[in-house]
C-alpha cells in the first residue's frame, strides 16, 4: 500500500513539475526578433500613396514598404531638407505588380518575378538619386514598363 502512494505522490509530484517547467524561460529558447519601428523620413504622396504601408530603418537603408501595391500606381518620394538617406530600397510583393519604374537622377526599372509569397526588398542603385534630385518618381504595373 505504502507503494501505490509513492507512486502516487511521484506522479503528481511529476505532472506538477511538468506543468510548471512549461513556462519557465529555457536557455536555447530564442525570442522573435522585435517588429521594425515604423519611422517618418521621406514624403510621399501621389495617386498611389496609399499602398505605402510604411518606412522603416534597416541598418543605414530605408525601406519604402510598398507590399500592399497591387495593379497599377505610383507615388513620388521626397526628401527631408537634410538630403536623401545613403540606401534606399523598395519593399515588393512577389506576384502582386510586375515592374517597377524608379525615375529620378536616372531611370531604372526593376522587373518583378511572380513566385513567392514573402515580400522582397529592392534596392536602388546609387545612380538613380544624387544630392540634387528633387524627388524620385516610382510607378507600378501588371508588366514590365518599356523604356
């Protein structure tokens, strides 16, 4: 008899602890990495200003969320009186547009693969924007914009 409530002890003793170590915090147990602060830096405005979501820092790149783009848009960005940032990408979702058109300093167009689900960063190269552009032009589309 004395047995039988060992065991018994042991086995709530067991499930009590189990229960308990469930939410304890384990050593390789990895928080997830904290959401983007959404920042103010560039003005945007135009007929598709809505589909900007967002801006956000990555490192020394700021990234123009534009994942909720679909069909045909576009927005002009303009910088800060301080200047543009020193990188600057777009933020895409695959399938959702075909083609961006990024017009400033010069123009560059960046064709848009369609597999995918998570949105994709674009990064423009240093050639489309200087100390001197104004603003920068980016249009959207189903296909890719003919030069």
């Amino acid at each position: 008899m004395r047995v039988v409530r060992a065991y018994g002890v042991l086995t709530v003793l067991m499930l009590a602890l189990g229960a308990a170590g469930c939410s304890l915090h384990w050593p390789w147990h990895k928080q997830p990495p904290p959401a983007p602060k959404a920042v103010h830096y560039l003005e945007v405005s135009g007929a598709g200003a809505a589909a900007v979501l967002a801006q956000y820092w990555k490192r020394n790149t700021l990234i123009v969320d534009l994942s909720a783009a679909s069909g045909t848009g576009s927005v002009t960005l303009r910088p800060p009186p301080d200047g543009w940032p020193v990188r600057l990408a777009l933020r895409v979702t695959p399938g959702a547009v075909g083609a961006l058109d990024v017009l400033g300093a010069a123009r560059m167009v960046l064709p848009i693969t369609p597999g995918g689900t998570r949105p994709v960063d674009l990064e423009l190269t240093p050639d489309v924007y200087t100390a001197k552009t104004t603003e920068i032009a980016v249009a959207w589309g189903p296909t890719a914009i003919p030069p």
